[in-house]
C-alpha cells in the first residue's frame, strides 16, 4: 500500500476581523497595532518592536533538493500582472484588482501560488499620508518635471502598501589567490624639451609573485526576488535596516498586499555570487599590499550556506499622466523615494530660450567692453 502522501501546506489567510464589528483590521504602522478603520477599535500586536528577535536561516542545498519541512512552504491566491510580471497575493474572496506596480487593470482566477514562506520582514513604520507627502515634496523638487504631474499625484487615489520579496544568504567563504605586488617607484631621465635638455622623473612600477588566503563570512547579503519593479528603483531605496527584522507574522499582512518571489532562490544566490566575488577581490587586493595589484587567480570554497525569504515594505504609486505611466516607490520605513523621471517640454524649451537670452546678453556686453 503506497504511503499517504502529507497534508498539502494551507493557503495563508491574511485578514483579521473586527471583534467589535466584524471588519477587517488593517496594521497602523504608527501606533504599531491593529486598527478598524469602520469603529475605531484597536488591537494590541504583542511583540511588536525592538527586542532581540532571533530568525533561524534555512539551508541552501535543502531548499534546492526540494527537503525543506512543509511547515516552511505556504499557498496563496496571487494575480499574476500580464504587462510587468508581478505576482501579488490577493485577500478573500478579491478576483479583480489593478495591479500596484504599473496600474494595468488585472482579472484573475483564483489560482495559487507555491512557494517558500517569508521568515522575516520588515514591518511598515510611515504611513500613507507620508509616504505622499515625501513622493510629492521629492517630484517638487525636480527641475523641468510636469507641474500636472505633481498636483495629480498630490490628488490622485491612495498610494498602495506592498511587502516586496527579497532574499537574504549567508555563507562562509575562504579564498585562495595568486597574483603580484607592484611597488611604484621613480627613474629620472634626460630629455630634449624646446632644444634644451631636462631631466624628468618617470614612474616605474616593480612587481613581484604574491600569493595568499583570505576567509570572510557574508551576513545577510540582500537579493531582490521581484522583477517587477526596475533594479535602480529599488536598490535606490536602501539601505534597509536588516537588524530590526522581525518574525514573519501574517498580521503585519493586514490591509496591504504581498509580492511572491518571481527570481527563484538558486538565480537569487546567483546575484549574491556577483556581490561576494566582489568583496573577495578587494578583501585579496588588500591582502596583497604594495601600491598596485595583479590578480591572476582566486580560487573560492563557500560553505554553510543559508538563506531566508524576507519581505520589506514599499509605498507605491504609479499614475497614468497623458497617455503615459509613472511609477514612483518609497521606502516604507524611512520615506526615501524613487521614480520614473518625468520631463516637461514646455519648461525645457523655456529654458532653453532664457539660456539663450542669457548668453547674447553676455556677449553683448563683452563686445561692447
């Protein structure tokens, strides 16, 4: 008789009722609690805050080989976006909804999504009206950008809080290089300059063989897992205070929505490779010494090898402006913006001409002197 196969993971459920009226609570990320926005009532999150929190990482080559214990693989309903790709989860019994990260009206089924379960996030610390406020005071201040862009964002609809996927690996690593110290010194020489002779000095460089290890243990290197949003986009939004990660809860979940990865973790660690084999190479540089180096050879063993799918909180707004859409994210925790940079024609020909103006003027006055 063939093994009874175990029970599927459960669909995560991120609403929260009211015990007063039944509505769904939603996280204030001010006060730190549950609010309902219909009666005003509250609910204490207990653990919230700073306070030693202690994540356990998962291993690498159990994720690969498909061994990670069901309790760290979930289902939930997503929309997959059919113009930019993202995979947002959706609440309830929501089938349509327009996506947040390039305002494309999106109809979904009600399909579900497997993957590995976040460990950590992020928690929102601003809310709404900030983040407004900053994306607006942030398009204020760029030269030749649309003044209608600005009071339409000002006044258009809600911007909408998204937990963005993000991977997060450690790895204890010991490299072996060989290569060569350059010492720079200097030859005077003679030379014939205008007839006449001069000495001049010439820098020479001296190499010679070095070789050596190096070993560095990487802690949390960061790893977008969403390619919905532009790279620069998001990198721009760092840092991130990874030290105030928290346990993934499902409440920190109600009334925003979630991301599901869409760059899986062994194309993740990939990216991660590229940011360590960086750091080996100026940890080797140095190593070497001398005022100039040749690196000829690193060879690299990466050992002890965990990660965790952690999730951190992003503002997004993104308008439809005269046939054209723009995007704009903020930093859910500090309020720093990033965006497309929009352009107005009228105000670049103005000042273009004024430019112009400027310089006949200058040089009118300098002809006349």
């Amino acid at each position: 008789m063939a093994p009874t196969p175990p029970p599927a993971p459960t669909q995560a459920e991120h609403r929260f009722p009211c015990n007063t009226c039944g509505s769904d609570l939603r996280f204030d990320p001010v006060a730190g609690q549950l609010t309902c926005d219909h009666c005003g009532n509250t609910q204490p999150l207990e653990g919230h805050g700073p306070q030693p929190q202690t994540i356990r990482e998962l291993d690498f080559r159990d994720a690969l080989n498909a061994n990670l214990p069901d309790v760290e693989i979930e289902e939930t309903r997503v929309l997959s976006c059919p113009n930019c790709g993202a995979q947002v989860e959706l609440g309830g019994p929501d089938h349509a909804t327009e996506c947040p990260f390039c305002a494309t009206p999106v109809v979904t089924d009600t399909g579900t999504h497997r993957h590995i379960k976040p460990r950590a996030l992020l928690p929102f610390a601003i809310e709404e009206r900030s983040a407004r406020k900053a994306m607006t005071d942030w398009l204020g201040r760029l030269w030749f950008a649309p003044t209608g862009l600005q009071d339409y964002a000002r006044k258009g609809r809600k911007m909408q809080g998204v937990y963005v996927p993000y991977w997060t690996f450690d790895a204890d690593t010991k490299s072996r290089y060989r290569g060569e110290q350059g010492t720079v010194y200097y030859e005077t020489r003679t030379v014939m300059r205008d007839g006449k002779r001069v000495q001049q000095r010439v820098q020479k460089v001296r190499w010679r063989p070095a070789a050596g290890r190096v070993a560095r243990f990487f802690d949390d290197v960061l790893v977008l897992a969403s390619r919905s949003l532009p790279k620069r986009y998001t990198d721009g939004l760092e840092p991130w205070d990874l030290s105030a990660l928290e346990p993934y809860r499902p409440e920190y979940l109600a009334g925003f929505r979630a991301e599901g990865y869409t760059v899986e973790l062994d194309e993740g660690f990939g990216e991660a490779r590229v940011y360590m084999d960086r750091i080996i190479q100026r940890d080797v540089k140095f190593d070497i010494g001398g005022d100039r180096q040749r690196i000829h050879d690193i060879n690299t063993s990466i050992g002890d090898v965990t990660f965790k799918h952690v999730l951190l909180p992003v503002w997004l707004a993104a308008y439809k402006y005269r046939g054209k859409t723009y995007r704009f994210v903020v930093n859910g925790r500090t309020g720093r913006v990033q965006g497309e940079r929009p352009w107005s024609a009228w105000k670049i020909a103005i000042a273009v001409i004024l430019g112009a103006m400027v310089a006949g003027i200058a040089g009118y006055l300098i002809a006349q002197q």
